[in-house]
C-alpha cells in the first residue's frame, strides 16, 4: 500500500489513518475494553500505520467504569510499538454540560504528557498535538513546551488541532509544527483556506471526521436513533430530519459516483481528500473491522483531477447543515 509521509517529518503512515475515539467516546457506551483491543489490533493487520487518541477521549463504560481511549491503544499496539504512529493531544477537558474546557498552560502540558506516556505504555509520543487554541496561551509559549519535551525524547514531533493560520504561522516559527490536524470533509471545507500555508510550510493535513461523521457513507437515515446523550450524533445538525433533506442531493450524488467507481460512498469521501493532496491524511474511526476495511481501501480508488474539480464544482452548489459548521470558518 502507498504510503504518506506527515509534513517534513519521518513520520510514514497509512494512507488513511484511524481514529480511535469512539472506542470511548462520543459513539454511546464504550467498546468493552478486550474487545477494543482485539479491533486496534485488527486494524494494524490490516495496514493502518498511523493511531489517533486523545487524553480527553474517556466515556463510561457499562460497569460504571472509565474508559480511556488512550490505554486501550497502548494496550493494543504495546507488542508493535516501533511500527506504528501514535498521535495523542492535550489541552481539553470535557466539561459536564459537553463544552469544552481549554487549558494550555505549560504546567498543565506537562502533567498531561506524563499522564499519556502511561496510559499509553510508551516513552514517546510520535505526534503531539494541541487539541485546541487556548486564548489565554500565546503560541510562542506552547511551542517553547513542545521544543522541550522533543529535546527530553518524550515526543517526537508536534501538531495543532484546529488552528489559524496566524496562530500556525507564530507556533512554526519558534517550533516547527509537523501537522495540522482540522475537521475537513466534503462537507466541511471552510479550511481548505489554510491550504496555501499547509503547502508553503511543508506541513501535514490530518483530516478529523472526514466523513462528517459518518454521514457521508449514506448508512443512516431519519430513523437511525443513536444513543442519547453518550452519542455525540444524536444532537448532530447532519443527523436532523432537516440535515437529511438538506444533505439529500449530496448523498445521491455520492451514491451515483460511487457505483460508477465500483466503490461505496464512504470510501468515495475519502477518496476526494486523498486525491486532492498528498499531505492530506484522513483518519476516519469506526468500531466495526469490516468498516476498518472498507476505509482503508479508499486508498485504492483514484480520482482524477478533472474528477475532483467536478466534485468541488458540485459541492460549492450545495448547502448543507453539519457539526462544527457554526464555527469560524
Ligand atoms: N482534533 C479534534 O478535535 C477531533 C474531533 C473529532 C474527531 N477527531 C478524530 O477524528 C476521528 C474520526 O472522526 P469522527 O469519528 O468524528 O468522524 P468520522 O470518521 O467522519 O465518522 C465516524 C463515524 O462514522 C461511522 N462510520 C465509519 N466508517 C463507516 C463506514 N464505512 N460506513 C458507515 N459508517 C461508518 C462510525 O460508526 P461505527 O463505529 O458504528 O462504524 C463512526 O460513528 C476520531 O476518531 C478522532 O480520532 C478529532
């Protein structure tokens, strides 16, 4: 399998990377923990490469219990450590009402790494990323952090989850960010203008939720009921009645494109990014091996640029409702 290598670092991983969160988090109730394991370990037989947790990635398991997504990848990858890419983040704290608590403070990082590295049973973290601005924090003083701890071995490389480019611009500048890692999918593009500088800068495009949540894979309908509460699509705007009428044409049109190239819509979704540019790298998760597959072989199926010009044609013409859709674009 073609292999991508993240920003200008020595980072090779998987065309497509997985994200594990809703192992834990945000997908209902969390995958019992042998079984989790057993579903990571699946995915590196089957060729991904590149791991993403988070330290705020936790859910309740049935038990009561916490589940923390991190020591489910440690666990999982321990006995193949040297051949995989475990990308974690620090900086949020999930408040009770679902917001986010943002806390960047060097004090705080600091705590955080350690706490990773022994979750994840490893003395290094291969990317690390800020999982969000902190405005209280400048970016020169996270990125001082960030030159430490690659300088004490505890992390190889660093990202920013949902950056501006001036906030990118000021971070590289005292530390060289290896990835950015922001929602992009094809209906979510608002940050494509962060191209220009991703390209100029030689940095990486991790793409979370690249299929708007799964939606984009056409499986679900105004029917579909997902946990209340525990699962984050429950409350989505894609997942309304109005969000299916208004993401109507898409998904027939992905359908349409997706029998012509033998393909389904998901891969087809990922597809369109992998096409676009090397530097992007999808991570889409899912909790069902057959569906690690399916998204992993997304790889396989090549867009053109006329074909992919078509699309972004076709996209500018639409108007959809999605998660993250109110935020600055
Ligand atoms: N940096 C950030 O702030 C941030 C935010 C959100 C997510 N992320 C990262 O991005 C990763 C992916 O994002 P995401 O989970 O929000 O969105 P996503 O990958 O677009 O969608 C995942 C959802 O789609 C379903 N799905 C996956 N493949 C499918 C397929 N082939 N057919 C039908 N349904 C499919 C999954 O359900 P099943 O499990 O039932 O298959 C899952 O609920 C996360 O795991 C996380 O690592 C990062």
């Amino acid at each position: 399998m073609e292999q991508r290598t993240i920003g200008n670092s020595a980072l090779k991983v998987s065309p497509v990377g997985l994200g594990c969160m809703g192992l834990s988090h945000a997908s209902g109730t969390p995958t019992e923990k042998s079984e989790a394991v057993k579903i990571l370990r699946q995915a590196f037989d089957m060729g991904y490469i590149l791991f993403d947790t988070a330290e705020c990635y936790t859910g309740i398991n049935a038990d009561g219990s916490i589940s923390y997504n991190e020591e489910l990848v440690g666990e999982a990858l321990k006995p193949v450590r040297s051949q995989v890419v475990i990308a974690t983040k620090y900086g949020v704290h999930h408040a009770e009402d679902k917001g986010l608590i943002l806390d960047s403070r060097p004090e705080v990082i600091r705590k955080s790494v350690e706490g990773s590295l022994k979750r994840l049973e490893t003395d290094y973290i291969d990317l690390y990323y800020q999982h969000r601005i902190d405005p209280k924090v400048a970016p020169e003083e996270v990125a001082g952090v960030m030159a430490d701890l690659i300088q004490e071995g505890k992390i190889r490389y660093w990202g920013i989850s949902e950056t501006t480019e001036e906030y990118l611009r000021r971070a590289h500048a005292v530390c060289p960010v290896t990835a950015i890692q922001n929602r992009y999918s094809m209906m979510a593009r608002w940050h494509e203008s962060l191209f220009p500088a991703v390209e100029e800068l030689n940095i990486g495009y991790v793409a979370f939720s690249p299929m708007a949540n799964g939606f984009l894979s056409g499986q679900y309908n105004q029917n579909t009921k997902f946990e209340a509460g525990t699962d984050y699509r429950s409350f989505m705007p894609q997942y309304t009645e109005e969000g299916f009428e208004k993401g109507r044409e898409l998904l027939n049109y992905l359908q349409k494109l997706s029998e012509e190239k033998k393909a389904t819509s998901a891969q087809l979704s990922l597809a369109w990014m992998l096409g676009k540019k090397k530097w992007i790298i999808p991570i889409p998760g899912s909790r069902k091996p057959e569906r690690l597959q399916e998204n992993l072989k997304a790889a396989e199926i090549i867009l053109s640029a006329e074909e992919i010009n078509e699309i972004d044609g076709k996209l500018n013409q639409m108007q959809f409702l999605v998660f993250g859709g109110n935020q600055a674009k």
